[in-house]
C-alpha cells in the first residue's frame, strides 16, 4: 500500500514524556503522510487546516491520542515517578 513507517524504529518505548511528546507529534505527521501520499497535494491543503482554528484543534487532539498511548506503552513513566517519592 504506503511506503511509510508509521511507529519509527517500531518502538513507543521513551526515556522521558518530553521525548514521548515528540514522537508523538511525529507520529501524528507520519499518519497524515499515509492518508494523503501526495505531498503536493498536503502542501495545498496546509494553507487550509492553517487557517481553521477547529482543524488546528483536531490536530492537538491527534497528538495527544498518539502521546496517550505513548504514554501507557511506557507506563507513565513511574519508574521515574518511583524515585521521587
């Protein structure tokens, strides 16, 4: 079908929530590339979602639906979380 890898190095493991958050975002960019291969065609529609305040926000809410289940697949971090209290 696509030629895109849709969980870079097939990993949600993160050493930090900030790097969780990056893949995220990344990976909420890689899904977009998939649904529309075209990138001529995403370029043209980046001036459209830029500009709609409710597209902006379905945008945050993909993001943090891919950091939640990053953030489950690394268990919230506790490891960290054990240390400090």
């Amino acid at each position: 079908m696509n030629d895109v890898t849709l969980v870079p190095n097939n990993s949600l493991i993160t050493a930090t929530p900030e790097e969780g958050r990056q893949l995220a975002v990344k990976m909420a960019r890689l899904i977009i590339k998939f649904t529309q291969p075209d990138e001529e065609k995403r370029n043209q529609l980046r001036d459209v979602y830029g500009n709609d305040a409710m597209m902006l926000i379905a945008v945050g809410q993909t993001v943090a639906l891919e950091f939640a289940t990053i953030a489950a697949a690394n268990n919230y971090w506790r490891k960290e979380d054990k240390t400090d209290g």
